[in-house]
C-alpha cells in the first residue's frame, strides 16, 4: 500500500496558494486557523484531516486531487495528474512535453 509523503502533500498545498495568489495568513484566516498552523501543514510537519483537505480545496477553488495526485506512488494517479498538466498547455507545448517524457522513459529503462 503506498504511503503518504507528508512533506510532497504539504508542497502541493503551497505550490497551490501560490497558484490562487494568497498569503499564509489569508488562507489561514479563511479557514479560521493560525498562519503558524498554515506553515506546518505546508511544510508536512502535519498532515492535514480530509475535512481540511476539502476546506483547503475550497480556499483555493480546486478539487481535493489537486493535492492529492501530485503526491502519489500509483501510475495510474501520476497519469491522471500529468493528464491535467498536459490538458492546460497549447497542442505544440503539450506535443514537446510527452515526447521529451518518452524520450526520457526510453532512457531510463536501459
């Protein structure tokens, strides 16, 4: 069973912030928190309830696989994450990427 990277979550938290362009102590406000507690569950030093994950969701306009994906193990997670990445970019931008990550598939497997 594959484990929770506490630390890869709380990336994924802050990378989304930074995304939705609010501080630690906005987001700690909407969600009635300190922004100390902000910092730990972004740094990983806590993980977060799965009713805080959803508060979080909420906060920043996103669904809860925003957090989740980025941070699994499972190949079939990563796909649906790198999926969503691929899906924002321009048709040229998102061929260049999936033949570097073929060629680099290709690579690895030697």
């Amino acid at each position: 069973m594959p484990e929770l990277d506490a630390k890869a979550l709380g990336a994924a938290l802050a990378a989304r912030r930074v995304r939705a362009k609010l501080s630690q102590e906005e987001v700690a406000e909407r969600l009635g928190i300190g922004q100390e507690a902000v910092s730990r569950l972004e740094r990983g030093v806590v993980v977060p309830s799965l009713q805080r994950l959803f508060e979080f969701a909420h906060a920043y306009g996103c669904g809860v696989d925003e957090f989740i994906l980025p941070t699994s193990t499972l190949p079939t997670d990563q796909a649906v994450w790198l999926s969503k990445r691929l899906g924002a970019l321009r048709p040229g931008d998102r061929e260049l990427v999936v033949d570097m990550v073929d060629k680099i598939c290709d690579r690895l497997k030697r």
